[in-house]
C-alpha cells in the first residue's frame, strides 16, 4: 500500500559487507538517514582514483583489507592521513559525508562558510522522492510485516442505533479452562515496567504465527490478528463452534484502559452467525447501552464493491461481568454477526481507525502539491519517547507586510492527544481539508489568522494501539503543566509554543479535539471567565456552532466548570495562560440525537464536516459587524435566567432575578448542587447552633459584694450609649444592609428549613453582593461562593456578617 515505506535498495555492482553492516547499524540508531549509494565506501564511488590521498583515507576508514595490500602500507597512509589533517582538516575531515557537519554551510569549493544552516530537524520536509518515516515501535512489540489500509466510504443509508428486544443473551465467561485459545499474544510490559527504546519494526527476529494452525479446508475456526498500526487484540478462546471471548491488551506499560479495540479476523464462513463477546472492558456505562454499534470492515467488499467500514451487529448487550477476580470490576461487550463472504478477511473496531501512517500520507499528499505547501509550512514540534516525528503546521497566507503579519491572531487546534479517541482525527482532517482548500472562506481565514496545528499529540499510542496513555503510562492530557520535557515530550514542547506564541500575538481560540464514550452528540467543555468584563463571552463560540450544526453540535451538552482534577488538562492550562476560547470538543464514538440526524450513527463525512462547521463558525465569531456576538450574549443570558427558573420551580421556590441575577457568579449558579453550597450549609448550621448555644448559657454569678461593686462602678464611669448624631451616621452607613434583611429575613427561614430536610438550595440566586462588616466595606468579590445575612444582637440593631466559602476573608 505504501511502497515509500518500503526501505529502497540500489544496485550495487561490488556488494561490501562492512558497508552493509555500517548501513543497518547507522539507520539502526538514527545517526544515518542517508542512502545505501551515498556511503563513501559504495561501489558507486569506486571511480575515484585510487592514488588520490582522499580515497586512500576513505577506505581506510573502511578498513578495505582487499586495497590496502599490507600493514606497512596502512601505516603510511594513516601517516599521510595525519599530515592531510594538520594541513586541510576542514576541507578533508568534512568532505566524507559521514563526517560532514549538517550545521555548517559550504560553498562550491568546500570551503567552510561560518553562518549557520536552520537546524534541519526544525522541518519534517519529506524527501524528494517521498520516502516516508516508518513508525517506531517498542522493542517488545511484534509487528507482522503487512500495510493496513482501509478506503473511506459514505453508507448510502442511515445507520441507526441498534434498538434494544429485551432478549438479548448474556453469555456466561468460560475462559481458556474450559475453552480453546486460538490467539494469544505475548505478555507486553504492563505496570511496573516501563519503555526503554523503541525501533522501525518492534521486537526482532521472527515474527512467531500465533494463530491455530488450520486441519484442512473444512476447517472453520477464525484466524484472528492484531500486531498491526493501532491493533490490541490480546487473546482470543474459542467457547464453542461460532463462539469466541476476546481480551482486549490494556495500555503499554499499565493495567487498564481497555475501551478500544481494533483486530483482524479470517477464514471466515458465509450464512453462520458468530458471537464475539469481549470480557475485560473497565468503564461501568458505555454508549453500547444506547444503541451503539460496532464497526465492521471486509476486504472483499472493498475490493469488489468499494464498501468501506459499516456499522454491523445484532443481540448488542453490555454488562458486567460476574468474574471477580478480587481487585476490579470488568465488563463486557457481546454482539452476533453473519460475515457477508466465505474466506473473507475482516476487521472489527471500535470506531473508524485513523492510523499514525494514514497522517503522514495525507502531510505528503500536502507537502507535494504545489499550491498548498505554499501557505501550510509542516515542521517537527519534537520526537515523541519512541522516536516518532510530533508534526506542526502552519497555515496562513503571506501577508504583504511585516505590520499586517504581526497583526494577525492565531488559533491553535490539536488532535489525538488520547490514541483510542480516532473521531479526533476525523474532524482534524475535515479542518485540514476545508483550510487547506482554495474555497472564498478558506482564503479569507487564512488572511486573518495565523493556524498552528498539531494534528496527532501522541503518535506512539496511536502506533501501538493505546487508549489514553503515552508510552509512560500517563494519560498526557493530566500533564500540561508538567517540566518533564524527556518524559513528556509531545505536551511539553506544545505548550512552550503556544507560550512563545503568546508572547508575539494574540491567541483567539485553543481547541483540542477528542472523543466522548459516554454522551452522543458533539460539544464542547470549556472555562468559566469570572470577570465581569468577559462575562459569558466564552460560551458564544460554542453557541455559535450549534446553530451552525444544529443536527450534530449541542450546547446544553457543554460545560464550563473548571475542576480540580481537570487542572493539568490543555483546556485549563491554556486559559490559565490567557487564553479566553479555551476548549476541548468531545465527539460520541457513536452519533446524533438532534434533528434530522436523530438516533444514527456518525459516518466519517459528519465528522468531517464538524471541521468545516469550526472555520465557518470562526468567521461568524470575528465577523466586523457584531450582531451575531450581541445576539448570542443576549440569548445566553436568557438561557441562564430560564435555568435558574428551571431550578427553583423544581424546589417549589420562587425567585425574582430582575435587576440582580446579572450579578450572581457563574460559578454560583452551576453549583446549586455542588460542594460550595454542601460546606454553606454545614457553615451555616453551625453557626447557628453556636448562636443558640449562647443564648441557652446562664451567666455565672459573681462570688461577692465586691465584685459587683467594681462592675457596677465600671459601668457607671462609661459613656452610655445613645444613638447620637454619630450614631446616626452610622446607622445611615449600615442602610443598604439593613434595607435587605427584610428580604433575606424570609429566605434565611426557608434555608434552614431546607437544610433541616437535607434539601440543597442555593440563596446566591436571590442575594446581591452586602456590606462585610468584617471588611468594614461592600463585598463584590467575584471570588466568593456565598453571601449569607446572619441576624446578631447588638443593642437594637441587627448587623450583617458576610460568610464567604473559599473565598479571600
């Protein structure tokens, strides 16, 4: 399929095995990206003289016994090599291209040119001749020698989830005791180790053939397969004629992780219904509770008809598995299906794949044609920890002046920073493909922005068929934040240059694209902006989109919350940054439940078009005229306030947001059922006790006369208190407090009435910012969670506290 990949051979008219041996072990370790023919020990330089000094030096650098007739001679000429290197070092030292420096620049003569070339790793330039860079795998891996290609093909048909009879079997694991297993891979490195290096190819020596061994023609047990780019079938048991459970291999180098599933199956038989049940999955839900079915691929088909993957199966079921094996729970995934040919070869996967070799044909595809490679520069953002190129690209127009080049802003798009998530690189390619194109639109984006595309974050998981992980076991998209360059390469130099992009423009949108196992549809997780200046403005790019896909995008499946354990992701770190439009799309691995599309399948033409939905939604979001962007801020504060209706109805309260709700934290608002509100009342509560505590507590008599002497004394020397014209002007101070007790008094009484009945109720939506007597000034602090009065007795004036809940007082 792709023969540039293929390691091309010259012919050679005097084979040298020494050059052969310096070839393999060059390529080996990376220090030699040459040809074979370019070697100074080639035949195909054989025509040099072999009196001139620089030939004798080259072989004997060879150490060409069959040249150099005896020892004598190699001594005088490791002499003359001393001599020529005292005289000429640059000009013979350099002159071999195994020791010439890539850094420096040389002219027609030879001579060193002191300036610097650009460091060349700095560009993934593929070769005139378009060799592609074969994926580097783990040395514990076995890869068969065999190109997995798969066409791209639209159903003509919808493909709808698959509806649910109520009978479906739920096949009882028998596993290999009582089974036969027909494939089984080698144990890989699981938690506890972890990877050492990597080479083109895996594992070495002969590749084993773990498949039975068939008895004849009448035999029909299924060959199975899985040692190609993105596969992770771990073992395969026969439990009966057409019945087979499958283990899926978790990720390299830890113990779990097992949601995708790419494998290869042959030998198959028309007409029979087979079952697969896979045994080890680890996620409790799981869109094939809904409807989901798995993806199917036959190569007959394809060749003879041009049908690519479709959705297939029938008796879906996922549930839990009853083996305990005493540290955690697992579950499965069984389906029925009739294989359309006899001797067929199939695939099964869990959605469409989208391999680290198919990105690298598409980056020559654009490399290669004349017109795109004008505006779209591929480079190397680093090596991931196998070795592999990490690309960059960066799309925009030349523009006709330095000032209007620095004007520009920037967005910043990457993919697959999770290797099972392929629906990612979907959408990634509908991006590429429509920026890329010469469409009116395209054009224009490319005059107003400057794109930075990392279009695969972790091309090791993807090579080796990962989940989430990177080859250190981590799931990248945790680490942003980290200073692991050598652990984390590929987040680590994405971040340091989002960072240095930052540094010389604006960065108007991030967005980093995956895949979603538990929601249809497709949206978006954002960032919660507290200032006031910015309120809501990040949400209006995701609303945009959903008008512009309404049968595919949804806005009420977005969130904007910034958890905790979401702080090392790229959404957060890159707002931290200071970046407003920070966002993670999550795509369904399954499809739609909006409009015309409801309760079908995603084909890779939706995804796709998601790409192109993103730039055309990006030119609404810049659009001069900013009708679009008032009209979406006034319907998302209408949305809020129909939300906070929505809430309180459900409580039986009422509430009045006119001319305050504007104030409330948005924070405050998507937390009525979360932990700020659950420490409020626990605060709450226990003040209160404390209150009444002091109030029940007798004072304690004094012992004697005397002391009620002195007390009285005391008393009589102070000041009594009278409200004065001081007074007053305190009073008038305490106005704007005193004036809302009488609206608080009420929802204060229906909060501990609440609390009492263990009801969580939010008073953020019925309260405006108060004085803090403590602060001894207004409260607006948009880091406050609660604003709470709490009637205290002193004299004849209650005063208000402001309670603040992980907030700054």
């Amino acid at each position: 399929m792709f023969p540039a990949l293929e390691t091309e051979r010259k012919q050679e008219t005097l084979p040298d095995p020494y050059e052969d041996f310096m070839y393999r072990h060059l390529q080996y370790y990376g220090y030699f990206k040459a040809q074979k023919g370019s070697l100074p020990n080639s035949a195909t330089h054989q025509h040099v003289q072999k009196n001139n000094p620089q030939y004798l030096l080259n072989v004997s650098f060879g150490e060409r016994n069959d040249l150099i007739p005896d020892t004598l001679q190699k001594e005088k000429l490791l002499s003359l090599h001393i001599q020529i290197e005292a005289i000429s070092r640059d000009s013979l030292m350099l002159s071999s291209p195994l020791l010439r420096s890539r850094q420096l620049l040389f002219d027609e003569l030879d001579q060193v040119n002191p300036r610097l070339r650009e460091p060349r790793e700095l560009f993934a330039f593929f070769s005139s001749k378009g060799t592609l860079q074969a994926p580097r795998w783990p040395i514990e891996c076995e890869v068969i020698k065999e190109s997995i290609h798969h066409i791209e093909w639209v159903p003509p048909q919808p493909e709808y989830f698959y509806q649910p009879t109520g009978n479906e079997k739920v096949p009882e694991i028998v596993g290999e005791e009582k089974g036969t297993v027909v494939y089984h891979l080698n144990p890989v490195p699981t938690e506890g180790s972890y990877f050492t290096s990597s080479r083109v190819g895996g594992k070495r020596g002969i590749i084993k053939e773990l498949a039975v061994t068939l008895e004849g023609p009448e035999d029909d047990t299924l060959l199975f397969e899985s040692r190609f780019e993105s596969g992770n079938l771990q073992k395969a048991v026969q439990v009966d004629t057409y019945e087979y459970e499958l283990t899926l291999r978790t990720d390299l180098y830890t113990n779990k992780h097992t949601q995708w599933f790419y494998f290869r199956v042959q030998n198959t038989r028309k007409d029979v219904t087979y079952r697969f049940t896979i045994v080890n999955l680890l996620k409790p839900k799981s869109l094939y509770t809904v409807g989901m079915k798995p993806l199917m691929y036959s190569q007959l088909d394809a060749n003879i008809y041009n049908i690519g993957w479709r959705r297939e199966g029938n008796e879906i079921k996922y549930y839990k598995n009853n083996t305990d094996n005493g540290q955690q729970s697992f579950y499965c995934l069984t389906w029925t299906i009739q294989f359309p040919h006899d001797q067929d070869t199939c695939f099964f996967a869990h959605f469409y794949p989208y391999t680290y070799t198919d990105l690298q044909c598409y980056l020559l595809s654009v490399a290669k044609n004349p017109i795109q490679s004008q505006f779209c520069k591929l480079r190397t953002l680093c090596r991931s920890l196998a070795g592999n190129t990490v690309y960059l690209l960066t799309i925009t127009n030349p523009s006709p002046t330095p000032h209007e080049a620095a004007a520009k802003k920037a967005v910043v798009l990457s993919a697959r920073v999770h290797p099972g998530e392929s629906n990612a690189s979907w959408i990634m390619k509908g991006f590429l493909d429509f920026i890329l194109s010469n469409s009116p639109d395209a054009q224009l984006l490319r005059d107003i922005f400057v794109f930075k595309v990392v279009p695969m974050l972790n091309p090791d998981g993807v090579i080796v068929g990962n989940y989430r992980c990177s080859l250190a076991g981590r799931d990248l998209n945790r680490h942003y934040k980290t200073i692991l360059k050598e652990s984390f390469p590929c987040i680590w130099h994405t971040r340091n240059m989002i960072k240095r992009l930052l540094e010389e423009r604006e960065v108007l949108l991030y967005c980093d694209f995956h895949g979603h196992s538990r929601k249809n549809n497709i949206f978006l997780y954002g960032c919660n902006n507290n200032d006031r200046k910015y309120w809501l403005h990040e949400r209006v790019f995701p609303l945009m989109l959903s008008k512009n896909a309404p049968d595919k995008f949804s806005f009420h499946s977005c969130n904007f919350k910034v958890q905790k354990c979401k702080e090392g992701t790229g959404r957060v770190v890159m707002w931290r940054m200071g970046i407003l439009n920070s966002y993670t799309m999550e795509s369904t691995f399954s499809g739609s439940t909006l409009g015309d599309k409801r309760n079908i399948h995603f084909t890779i033409e939706d995804l796709k078009s998601l790409g192109y939905h993103v730039c055309d939604t990006l030119l609404d979001f810049c659009d001069p005229d900013k009708t679009k962007f008032t009209q979406c801020l006034a319907e998302l504060k209408e949305l809020l306030q129909q939300e906070i209706h929505k809430k309180f109805n459900e409580r039986g309260k009422e509430v009045n947001l006119e001319g305050s709700w504007s104030d409330i934290s948005l924070s405050d608002i998507e937390s009525i059922y979360g932990l700020f509100l659950t420490v409020s009342l626990y605060f709450l509560e226990q003040l209160n006790q404390k209150m009444m505590s002091d109030k029940k507590k007798k004072k304690k008599p004094l012992q004697t006369r005397k002391q009620r002497n002195e007390l009285h004394q005391k008393n009589k020397l102070m000041p009594e208190f009278k409200f004065t014209e001081d007074a007053s002007v305190r009073k008038a101070e305490l106005a704007p407090t005193l004036q809302k007790q009488s609206t608080f008094y009420k929802t204060l009484e229906n909060f501990r009435s609440s609390a009492m009945k263990n009801e969580k109720l939010s008073l953020n939506s019925l309260m405006s910012p108060v004085t803090c007597l403590s602060q001894g000034k207004e409260c607006n602090s948009h880091f406050c969670y609660l604003y709470l009065l709490v009637p205290l007795e002193a004299g004849n004036i209650k005063f208000g506290v402001c309670v603040v809940v992980g907030g700054q007082h």
